[in-house]
C-alpha cells in the first residue's frame, strides 16, 4: 500500500499549512494542534509539523 511509504507520509504532512485551515477554514476559532488529543492530556504532543512544500515536493 502506497500510504506505507515513510517519506510519502513525511511529504504529506509537510505540505499541509494548518494555519491556514484553522484560520480561514475555521475562522481563527480553534489552535493548531500536533495530536488529536486534547493540549490538557498527558498523552498530547506539543509539537506541530511545520508546512514547507518545497520539502514536500524534494521528498518525491
């Protein structure tokens, strides 16, 4: 399967500008996150993957 590619994962998750979806998709109401768990849990990962699609593109 295709999506078990490491670098096609990588480049995917380089080449999605979540600031712009939280800002213009959701209209400033919400905060990037780096996990689908909540920012209270201790379970949650304070790191968000940064949007660079030249990177995305090189991956290729």
């Amino acid at each position: 399967m295709v999506l078990y590619d490491v670098r096609l994962q990588k480049a995917v998750s380089l080449a999605i500008d979540r600031h712009f979806i939280v800002n213009e998709l959701y209209y400033g109401y919400g905060e990037v996150m780096g996990s689908i768990l909540s920012p209270a849990s201790p379970f949650s990962v304070p790191m968000v993957p940064e949007y660079n699609p030249e990177e995305a593109y090189a991956l290729d």
